[in-house]
C-alpha cells in the first residue's frame, strides 16, 4: 500500500474519486449483466454492437442504453468506438471468470443492501443487514435454506468456489494421514465430506453442523451412496454439548471465520477437551496477509465487512497472527502452516502439545 506521503496528490484524488463512483459503476455492471449485455457482447467479439443491436438485446431505450454503457466505459468495462461497443478484457473477466463472478455475484445478489447498513452494524455490534435477506435476527447460518434466489446460488456459489478449489490441493494431505474418522465441524452440504469419502474408501466422516444444514448435507451425503460411511451430527457448537471424542482429525474449513475472536477461542477449547492423544485439528482458512497478491488481501478485507452487516456482526477474515494467538489461548501448538492451497488458502495444523 503507498504510503500517503510517497503519493501524488493527482494520482490520490483520482484514487478519491473511483471510490465515490465505486457503487455506480458496480450497480452499471450488474445492470448489464442482469440485461444481458455483457453475455451479447462477449458474443460479438472484437467488432463489438451499435446502440441498435444493444438495444434490440436488452430491450432498453436509447437513454437508458447510452447512459448504462458511458459509466460502463468509464469503469473500463467497456469501449466505443466509431459507434460500436465491445467489451475490453475487464468486461470480459467480470463475464466469464468464475472468481470473479463468485466475488460479483455474491456481492450483487446477497450483500449490497446490506452492506449499507455498515454503520448502524458496526455502532450496534449486529448484523443489521441481516433482515434484508429476511425476517431473521441473530445469525444468518441457520437461515442459509430458507435464501430465496438468486441469493441462495450466489451464497453458496462464492463459499464453495473458493473451498472447492482448496479442497483439491487437500484431499491427498489429508488421507495421506490415514485417519478412521474425520470429524467435519461445519461441513455444510457435505460436498468435502462426499470428496473425501471417495477418494479415501476406508475412512469415516461425521459432520457437525446446524440441525437445519445436516438436513441438506444427510440428503447429499444418501443421493451420494455414503450414508454408511459419512454420518451427521446435528449441535450448535456454541452450545454446552460436548463432541464425541473418537476422530483423529478435526476439519474445521472456512468455518472458524464464522465467529468473533473470543467464540474461536471458545471452540478451539471445546474441540481440544473433546480431542484424544495423537489427534489434530486441520483450519483450512483464506488468510489476510497470506494471500499471493495485494488484491487477494484487498477482496478479503472488504467481503469481510459481509460478516459484519449481514452474517453475524461479530467476525472477519484473520490473519495467520490471529491464528496463532487463538491457539495459544486455547491450549493449542501450531504444528505447520501451509500455504498457497486452492486460490489462497492456509492449512493450519493444530496439535494438543502433551503427547499424551
Ligand atoms: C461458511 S460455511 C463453511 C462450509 C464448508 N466447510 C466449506 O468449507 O465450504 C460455515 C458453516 O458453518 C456452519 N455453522 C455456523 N454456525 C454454526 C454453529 N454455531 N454450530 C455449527 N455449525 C455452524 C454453517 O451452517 C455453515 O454450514
């Protein structure tokens, strides 16, 4: 990041300015996805579309077309020349790059709205968002089914993508481990644990979850054939349940971002008193400050604001320093840090430390 006295003050108020006119150009790019422009011009290639044939697609007027595609030329997604419009290579990024249509579309269809109730979120220690996804307080987890479209598909599309691709660089580390029974702590629709029973056919799965999410991961895991081998165990892990102690590995993937700082803790203690000799606990997490590009930092730090306004008003996205102090609070001993799995994600390995 430049340091505010390294920076022309040219280079700083045009800086200013992109951020003032950061939720037009957004709402004009999601206009033009929603109106299928992107999608036509993308079709037409490098001769690009005139007013009339944008017009012809999106079934717009001449005013509501030529003011859509200046700010969208502004922003850079596109460009017109003698007449014609074509996208540039960020136009065609924000239409066919899945990354980039996960962190869009749940920009778009989950947060926005309630992304404007930062302030009142942050002053009040709630997700004041929250309610506009529906009539919900508390948390949005035990909501997550009830999402209507296309919120649903852009919730899960975003969470998955980024886990999905982690999860391939994972499955050999971890059944190169040989464990008999992996516990999953919020194992959501049982996609890992579905990954995991096929790749490895001797081992066992239980997920933990909310009760209303091992409904849909019990489904999964029956259309999949695995119910005799991947089980579910329906607990608020915020609750004063104790874990059955029998896994030798804890996997506890994008979940732990899911709670303030002083509930991590709180569950790392729960799973460490549940934990028996020899066992580890696996955080599979995309890490501020691990991240391979300024940009992976940047998108971390600001989706992290989603949990903020509309999740549950407490958590974020953590660093491996973070990492590191929960586990020293609970009684943990990092064993290893890897990074750079998926698209950025860190594998933290977490051993009790007695040996015993
Ligand atoms: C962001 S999803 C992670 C999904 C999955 N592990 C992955 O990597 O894609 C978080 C999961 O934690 C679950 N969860 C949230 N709060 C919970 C709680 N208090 N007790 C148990 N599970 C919880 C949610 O229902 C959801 O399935």
């Amino acid at each position: 990041m430049k340091k505010r006295d390294e920076e022309s003050a040219f280079s700083a108020i045009c800086n200013a300015q992109r951020i003032a006119c950061a939720p037009f150009e957004f709402e004009a790019a999601r206009s033009l996805r929603d109106f299928g422009i992107l999608a036509a011009l993308d079709k037409a290639g490098d001769p690009g579309l005139t007013d009339e044939e944008i017009k012809a697609v999106s079934g717009l007027s001449d005013y509501a077309v030529r003011v859509l595609l200046n700010a969208a030329e502004g922003a850079g997604i596109l460009k017109t020349e003698s007449g014609r419009t074509s996208l540039t290579k960020t136009g065609w990024f924000l239409l066919n790059d899945p990354m980039t249509k996960a962190n869009f579309d749940f920009a778009a269809d989950v947060c926005i709205p309630g992304v404007a109730r930062l302030s009142d979120s942050l002053r009040e220690g709630r997700p004041t968002g929250l309610s506009t996804l529906g009539p919900w307080d508390g948390t949005l987890y035990p909501h997550l089914r009830e999402l209507s479209q296309p919120a649903r598909e852009s919730w899960f599309g975003y969470d998955q993508f980024f886990s999905d691709n982690a999860f391939s660089d994972t499955v050999s580390r971890v059944t190169a481990l040989h464990p008999t029974l992996l516990c999953d702590i919020g194992g959501n629709t049982g996609k890992w644990a579905i990954r995991l029973a096929k790749a490895d056919p001797s081992i066992r799965i239980r997920i933990v979850d909310l009760p209303e999410q091992c409904e849909t991961a019990a489904a999964n895991i029956a259309a999949a054939g695995l119910s005799s081998r991947v089980a579910c165990f329906p607990d608020d892990v915020m609750s004063g349940t104790n874990l059955p102690g029998d896994p030798d590995i804890w996997w506890m993937s994008q979940f732990l971002d899911c709670f303030g700082e002083a509930d991590v803790v709180r569950i790392l203690k729960k799973v460490r008193n549940a934990m028996r000799p020899g066992s580890r606990i696996l955080i599979l997490e995309p890490l501020i400050g691990n991240q391979k590009f300024p940009i992976g930092d940047r998108c971390l730090a600001a989706f992290s604001l989603y949990f903020t306004a509309i999740a549950n008003g407490c958590s974020r996205f953590y660093s491996e320093a973070d990492f590191r102090r929960f586990a020293l609070d609970a009684g943990l001993e990092v064993e290893s840090v890897e990074n750079g799995l998926g698209i950025g994600h860190t594998l933290i390995t977490l051993t009790r430390g007695d040996k015993s």
